[in-house]
C-alpha cells in the first residue's frame, strides 16, 4: 500500500474514533453506527411498517429542507414564528428575517394643568419647611440652647426636595393640532399620543431619537456640496447631532421632486418632475422602522418617479403599440397620476407614510432630441392636414360627378370624367390660389 494511502487511512480511523467518543460522553451513538442499527432493527420488522416509516421519514425530510413555494394566484402564507423571530414566506419559498413591522399604540397623557397645581402646591410646601427650619435653627442659637432635630431634618428634606421637584417639572410639553409625541422610555416604545393640549407623562421620556453615523455622514456630504453659509452649516449640523426629535408632525407636507432626466419605454431621454402630497400615518412605523422617515421619502419618491416613467412612451407615436388606447406620459395625466400614486403608497407603507397625492409637474424631451422631436410633430401636423384636405376633395369631386350625371343634362364618358376629377383634385388640394383657363373650342 503507498504512504499517502496508508496515512489517509490512519486519518480516517483517527476521526472516527473521536466521534465514537463525543458520541460516547454524550449518550448517543456514531451516526453511522445508529443509521446501520436501525437499518437491521427495520428489516426485522413487516413490510407494511417499513414501507409506512420509510415514507414518513421521507416526508418529514423533504419538509424540514424547504418550506413549500405558494401556489401561482393564492396570497403568501402568514408570517411564522420561529425562536421568537418572525419571519415571512417570499414567493420564491424563502424565509425573509425581520419582516416584522411596529404599529403604533395610542395612549392618553394627563392634563398638564393638574400636575402644574400639584407641583406649585409642593414647592410651596418645600419652601414653607425651609423658611420654618431656617428661623427654628436662627432661634436656638440666639437662645443659646440646642438646637431642635426636627429643624435639622426640615433643612435637609427640603433642600433635597427642592433639587428633585425639577424632575417632575421636565416631564411637561404641548402639542399643537396635527401634532403626536412617540413615548420612549428607556429604549421601550410605550405608545403614542395624539391629544393637542397642554400635557405631562413622564419626565424619563426621551425627547430626541438620537443620532447615527449614517444620518450624520449624509448630512456632512449634503453640506459640503449645498452653497451654505457658515452659520447656516453649524446649524444644519447641529439639528443632524441632535437626532429626530420625538414629536411628529402629521400635517400634509409636500415634497416637490427635481426635474430627473429619465428613458422612457421607447429609450428616449426626457425630463419629468413630480408634486407627492404625503403625511405620517403611524409615528412608529416612522420612527422605529426607518432611520429617517424625510429622506426616505425623498429618495422613494424619485425613485418611484424613475420607474413610472419608463414603463410608458411620452406620446403615441413614441409608442410601439398600434393601438391608440395605450396609456401615454403625455396623453394620460390622470392614469399616470393614478399609477404614480399607488407605487409610492407600496414604497413607503413601510415607514408609515401615506400619500395624499401624487402628479407630474413637468415634462418634456430632453435638450439633446427636442428639435428632432418637434420637426416629427411638425411633419406628423402636416401629414394629418394633408389628409383631412384629401379626404374633403375626393368627397367633392364625387359629389359633382354624381350630380351632372343625375340629371342627364350633361354626359360624360369615363374618360371626361377622369379629367373633371383630375382637374377638381389639383383645384382643391393645390396650396396656391388656382388660375382656370376658359376653353372657348370644343372639348374634343
């Protein structure tokens, strides 16, 4: 036997026995040893339990391998749970981790006039026992005798008191119309509230999401390319430093897209921009499942924007389709609106978004094939005029050929006819002014 042989053989006998013994210290067996040991175990039994194992053990393999893919037309299985995770069937019958989505939980907070009373009441109370403790130890001194304990004690709680009323007093904020606080204590989302007024909940809620590096570095290059004045950088990147606050605004915004120049569905460069009106939907979508609900949709409105535009021709003659029914940039405002609309309500029901309204503002060839453009919609105008006037003339010549042969005054023959015919044509489809000769001789 050669060495390399004999080495790998030695290799193999090594490795094995260590898997005896790791199957040894924990209570089982060799796999290979426990899979030839059921294999002697089922050949002692019937054929019918055989049969009835091997197809179970088949099935419970196929199934631990892969979840089965939907079936073309039905909607995705519900998401499953596994080790605390929650994970979605895609339709390719993968398992997507983290599909799971906050949804925001409306609480109540309490009138902040109530606990204003209350802390006034305290302070005052605080300062009662300070003043009273104050002139208990003034007196004592005087007296020349020991002064009281409970002078001491009044001094120290109310001190002590005084620092910690201004906990409470942090926990007091407004919310206008249109406006919602998310509540985090902590790092735990406790819900939100949506009631305008004058409130208070607890002073431990954050106030600001906090910043990231992502966030911070997108507002850096943002800055340094924008042509902003120093004070104007400080504070741009101050607001990044201090992070998203926690109090959402759900008003109607507006977002009004640059112009983009975009292929539409024949290849053709062109310029489009859009209007999007949109307002936050559920402040924890938007808070806990983007990182910034404001650029993100900025970003998916462009980009929603780029894939509307090219899966349609700007006009009908840029469309490959005969028929004149196609859906077209240019033509079809309210479809093209209508499909915009529904792509950025599926782009941004992630971060809570919903869209209001969606339309073009601007459209138009790009520079670079304008001319030739419109020369086509020139000669195209021209073409459609020439056949209006054609189609006209031929109705009038037919109509005086019929009239002088119904009522018999005149004859012609065929050939006299396709003269008259020749003539009226040139007469009405001519774009000079017509100068008729009189024939004073026969016509033959």
């Amino acid at each position: 036997m050669p060495v390399g042989e004999a080495a790998r053989g030695c290799e193999l006998r090594s490795v094995c026995q260590l898997c005896n013994a790791g199957a040894k210290r924990r209570g089982g067996n060799h796999p290979q040893q426990s899979g030839a040991s059921a294999k002697r175990r089922d050949a002692k039994r019937p054929p019918a339990q055989r049969t009835h194992r091997q197809s179970n053990a088949s099935t419970q393999h196929s199934t631990a391998r892969r979840p089965s893919a939907p079936v073309a037309g039905e909607s995705p299985p519900p998401p499953e749970e596994y080790q605390g995770q929650r994970f979605a069937v895609t339709p390719a019958g993968r398992f997507a981790k983290g599909t799971s989505m906050s949804v925001e939980k409306k609480i109540k907070a309490a009138s902040g006039w109530g606990m204003l009373g209350v802390i006034l009441i305290a302070f005052i109370a605080i300062v009662a026992v300070f003043v009273l403790s104050i002139i208990g130890l003034v007196n004592a001194d005087e007296a020349g005798v020991a002064a009281s304990p409970l002078s001491g004690w009044g001094l120290g709680l109310s001190i002590t008191a005084f620092c910690l009323i201004w906990i409470p007093v942090s926990g007091f904020f407004t919310l206008q119309p249109g406006q919602a606080r998310v509540c985090i204590l902590f790092g735990d989302y406790k819900g939100t509230v949506r009631d305008e007024g004058f409130r208070w909940a607890n002073p431990f809620y954050s106030r600001s999401m906090g910043s990231n590096s992502a966030t911070e570095d997108a507002v850096a290059s943002a800055v340094g390319k924008s042509g902003l004045s120093l004070s104007k950088s400080i504070e741009t990147a101050a607001k990044a430093a201090s992070g998203l606050s926690t109090k959402v605004s759900v008003r109607a915004r507006t977002l009004n897209g640059d112009i983009l120049k975009v292929n539409d569905k024949m290849g053709n460069p062109i310029e489009i921009a859009n209007v999007v009106v949109w307002h936050v939907a559920d402040t924890a979508k938007a808070l806990f499942d983007v990182d910034n609900y404001e650029q993100f949709v900025a970003t998916q409105a462009e980009t929603a924007l780029r894939h509307v535009a090219s899966i349609y021709a700007y006009d009908h003659a840029e469309d490959s389709s005969d028929s004149m029914d196609s859906i077209t940039l240019r033509s079809n405002i309210e479809e093209v609106s209508t499909a915009l609309k529904h792509e950025l309500t599926q782009r941004l029901a992630p971060a809570g978004v919903a869209i209001d309204d969606a339309r073009l503002t601007h459209l138009a060839y790009a520079p670079e094939i304008a001319q030739a453009m419109l020369r086509r919609q020139q000669a195209e105008a021209v073409i459609a005029a020439r056949k209006k006037i054609v189609e006209g003339a031929v109705t009038m010549v037919e109509m005086a050929v019929d009239e002088l042969g119904q009522h018999g005054k005149i004859e012609l023959d065929e050939e006299r006819k396709a003269q008259m015919a020749s003539n009226l044509m040139v007469v009405l489809c001519g774009e000079s002014e017509a100068h008729p000769i009189v024939n004073a001789g026969s016509l033959y």
